[in-house]
C-alpha cells in the first residue's frame, strides 16, 4: 500500500483561513466550460473543457472527486489503434515545461486505484504524481492554477466480470479537497480546484455547486466554483455534513411513481418499500448510508434492491456486465421511459429541525435508460441499460452515482480539517435539479459561512412536461393492437465474440412480427421472472452479510486513519 502523503502543516492553514476571506470579499462565482462532447462506454457523460500544460493541452474530464484530478496520458494509447480515450484528449508530461513529478512517489505501479480518492472506478495500471498548471475557462475569461495536484495514468484497466478489460476513456476533474492544499516531503505546494481560485481571491468560497445534467435528454451540465446556478436548485433542499471528502446520505426507502396521467406499471397509485426486503442484510437501523458521489457512475446498491426494482421494471440481469438490461422489446418499455414516472430516492433529513424530516428526490425514467457503447457493447448499436448495480464500490460503501446526478444538485462549502476550529465537518448541500426545460443560467455566490441555499422558485413538474406523453388511459397488454418497440437483432458475427455483451442477452428476447404473440411473451416473461429474481435475493443474501461486515471493517478503518489526499490498494 503506498504511504499517504504528509498534509501541509495547520499553522499555514490557520494563517490562510484570516486572510482570504478579506481578499476574496469582491470575487464571483465562476462557471465552467462544457464540452460539446460526450463520454461512455455506459453514458453519455458529459464533461468540462479544461487546460493542462504549459504550453495548454486541451483535456476533456468528467466532474468528479476530491483531492487529485486523474488525468490519463498519452501512453495510455501507446499499444492500441483506435483508442477510444484519445477523443477526451491525453496529457504529454514531457510536452509540458511546468509539469513537475513529485519525487517521492515515483511512479505508482501493478496498483489497484480504490475509488474513495475518485479515480476512475476499479481501475488497475500505473501512474505518477505530479504537480502542473490547470486553466479553466468560462467561455470567455480564463483563470489559472499553478502547482494544480495531478494523478497522471499511464496505464490502467478496467475488468468485467467475465475478465475483459478495457482503457478508460476519460479522467476525472476532482472537486476540491478538506483542505487548502497539500505539502509534499520534497516542500513542493499541491493546489486544488475550488480552494486554488480562492487563495488566488478569484472566487468568494472554497465552495462548489454541480449538475450532471443528460446529455441525451438535453440538460446541460453545470460546475460553478464559489458558488452555484441558482436555477439548477429546485426544492427540496437538505444541508448535511460530510467528512474527508466523501458526501453521505442515509437512505430511507425508494419508490416508483407517476406524476400524471396513469402508470405505465401495474399500480397507478406511488409504489414504495422499494429498498429493502427480508434478503436485504445491508442496512443498518432501517436506513441504507449512501455517498454521493459523481466520480462513479451508477447506483451501487445491494443485490436484492436492484432485484426489488426488476421485478417490476422490464429488465434483465447481465451476469458479465453486473448491470440491467432493459427488455426494449418489452410493451412496457417506452411507456415508462416515456411517460411521468420516476424512481425517488427518500433520504433521512437529519440535520433538520425536526428529526423526523424526509426529503424524496425524483429521477425520470428517462435519465434511467442509459446506453452502453463499445466494449461493453459488442455491436455497432448502443444498448440500453438500466444503472443500478448490485455491488460495493472498493472503499465498501453503496453510492449514488452520475446516474444519480443526473435529476440532482449537489454542492460542497469546504472546511479545512487542519484548521482545529473547523472539526464540525464540511457542509455539503443536496436539492432536486431541473428537466430540459431549465431556466437561464442565475449564479448566486456562497459565502465561507453560507448554511444554507436559496432554491429557484421553478417548479420540477414544469421543467419536464413538454418532453413527457402521459398516459390517458391504462395500457392494455393483453391488446393486439398495442404495438411494441422493436429492438434491433445483432448480426452473427457479433454473436461469436467473447469480448463485450454476448448477443442472446445485449437483446433479450427476439423480436416478432405478431405484437399479440409478443404481449403473450412478456406476461409469461415476467412471472418467471419474478420468481428468479426471489430466488437470487434469497442466494445472495449470505454475500450482502459478507459485504455488511468489510463494510463495517472498512468504516472503523476509515475513522482510525488520516486518508490524506488518495489511499491506494496494492493488488494481491
């Protein structure tokens, strides 16, 4: 395991925590630039425009983290044609006058990067770290930070559970940090982002405020430094704390509703207890402890939650890929995604006055039929699937990721933790954030003792309705009039593959020419399969035990160490 990096000492801390509020009294919040790109191979993710280098190297990276931004490099590619991560961009060090390698660390080889320092998810390979410059820009004025604290990776892979690996194809643009900066053994300063525009008295917080937003929906993404996009912060809004860097939730329970019109599901009225049930060993108190976090993509959940959702949605268990793939063939299929019904997440609202508190934050299922490229697909055709996954993510906690953001305002004031008056932890924001049909950009600037938000008054239901089609009357499967999606066939060729998603289960069933015969089918599909699904909860119930105890190893661990800025784990 590789040593965590020594901290930079509090009284510097204490020095910088006087002064930069008075330089920073007349600062705005700053918004980034998006790319006009987008990023999979299980999105589309959006990402920001950034510069790196001197001279610049244009770099495109998905919003994500705290401490160190994971920036792949060019000899990531060095051994394949056609290598999917060259579309974000690579870094050269040796191209870059002002890159400095920290020495102490050399390069980081045969590791596994752990996901609680935000690189890229089960990734393992080598890399080094490094100090460079960061240009960010808003589209019109630029600002720099110099020193800006890098993960550089020059290889690495990402592992399905059938043993393909595949290259990331975009880093990560780490958020910020609980501390200021960070000082190495060799006395050289690491910057961060946030707090590396506020010692510059650029921004009036070391504060973030963030909006995945869809790419295939049409929202734009949106990262504001000291401060937040007023527009993007719909009610409910909840103020809690986090701590090391990590933003944690308990969650309630789940639901599926619709919001007009009927329900494409069997039940026209909201269907809850939706996360547990008596296979479900994960939760503590009623309460599943959750970390939001937008470096990761999916829902990381326990098996038999995903498995409580499938017995409901026209979905189906891919063993190698460890994710839901929806029946498209299926009637139901476009009528959920199509319509007003939404999956929330209710979570406990405990910093509140009234303890009871909960607050429910809705995602469409729109924003849930996310697609999966090359090599996850192995056809030329995207695949749709749906983002919960039953595993835990290498720190052995569940989290809520970018599919999560995408329907979700999250934003951070961060607290020094060196600074001995500031051990109450760092006050993290979260709030339902808008449709398509968003509001112009209104930037509002947080203050170091900002406690709360001031949401839009823009109501969610508005945001939404010019994309939805409810239903005015209840579907009918047993109708041979109803007509059902057509999913496409692959070819045989994609079907020999070992690499990627075999054939038989990218498409699920094979398509029909009678939409009666279809209908029949899925009525038989689905009590088949709710038997499966019943049948796995109850086999997976010992694993989620298993799961429940490292996670308990891992969070007693956590509490007893100084994470510093990354913790990596040395392969076996």
């Amino acid at each position: 395991m590789v040593a965590p990096i020594s901290l930079k000492s509090r009284p510097i801390s204490l020095i910088l925590a006087l002064f930069i509020p008075l330089a920073s009294a007349g600062s705005n919040a700053i918004s980034l630039q998006w790319s006009n790109r987008t990023y999979g191979p299980d999105g589309p993710w959006q990402a920001v425009s950034v510069g790196i280098g001197t001279p610049t190297q244009a770099i495109d990276l998905i919003p994500g983290g705290s401490w160190t931004a994971n920036i792949l490099s060019t000899s990531i590619c060095s051994n394949s044609s056609g290598c999917p991560s060259l579309n974000a961009g690579l870094f050269d060090i040796h191209a870059s006058t002002s890159y400095t390698q920290i020495n102490n660390t050399g390069v980081i080889a045969n590791t596994t990067f752990a996901n609680r320092a935000g690189t890229l998810p089960v990734s393992t390979g080598a890399a080094q770290v490094g100090l460079d410059t960061l240009t960010i820009s808003n589209g019109a004025d630029s600002n720099t930070i110099e020193n800006f604290e890098l993960l550089v990776i020059e290889n690495a892979d990402q592992t399905l559970s059938n043993g393909t690996k595949y290259a990331p194809q975009v880093g990560s643009l780490a958020l910020g940090a609980p501390n200021i900066n960070q000082t190495f053994s060799s006395n050289l300063t690491g910057q961060f982002l946030s707090s590396g525009l506020y010692s510059q008295a650029k921004i009036p917080s070391n504060s973030f405020g963030l909006h995945v937003g869809s790419a295939s929906m049409g929202i734009r993404g949106s990262l504001v430094l000291g401060g937040y996009d007023q527009s993007r912060v719909l009610t409910p809004v909840t103020t809690q704390k986090g701590y090391n860097g990590t933003f944690s939730m308990s969650l309630v329970d789940m639901s599926i509703g619709t919001i007009d019109g009927y329900s494409p599901l069997n039940f026209n009225t909201t269907k809850s207890g939706l996360l547990f049930n008596s296979a479900t060993s994960a939760a503590s108190n009623g309460l599943l402890e959750v970390d939001v976090d937008p470096s990761v993509p999916y829902l990381y959940l326990p098996t038999s939650t995903c498995d409580i959702l499938a017995s409901h949605l026209p979905i189906t268990y891919n063993e190698n890929l460890n994710l839901y793939l929806w029946n498209t063939s299926s009637p139901l299929y476009q009528p959920i995604i199509s319509s007003p019904t939404y999956l929330a997440f209710t979570f406990s609202n405990a910093d509140s006055d009234n303890q009871n508190t909960q607050i429910s934050i809705k995602i469409p299922f729109s924003l849930l039929s996310l697609s999966l490229t090359y090599p996850l697909s192995n056809t030329s055709d995207s695949v749709p699937y749906f983002p919960c996954q039953p595993s835990s993510l290498p720190s052995g906690s569940w989290a809520l990721g970018r599919a999560f953001l995408q329907a979700a305002f999250l934003g951070t004031i961060w607290t020094d933790s060196s600074n001995i008056t500031s051990s109450q932890g760092t006050s993290f924001f979260l709030a339902q954030a808008p449709g398509p049909d968003v509001p112009g950009e209104n930037l509002v600037n947080l203050q170091p003792d900002s406690t709360s938000l001031d949401a839009s008054t823009t109501v969610w239901k508005d945001t939404w309705s010019s994309h939805w089609t409810p239903l005015i009357t209840p579907l009918d499967l047993s109708s041979s009039s109803f007509s059902s999606p057509q999913s496409p066939v692959p070819s045989s060729s994609s079907s020999s593959s070992n690499t990627g998603l075999p054939t038989a289960q990218m498409v699920g069933i094979s398509v029909g020419s009678a939409t009666a015969f279809i209908s029949l089918l899925a009525m038989i599909f689905w009590i088949c399969k709710r038997k499966a699904n019943m049948a796995r909860a109850n086999k997976e119930k010992d694993r989620e035990e298993a799961i429940s105890r490292e996670m308990e190893k891992k969070e007693r661990e956590r509490q007893g160490i100084d994470l510093g800025w990354i913790k990596l784990e040395d392969d076996p």
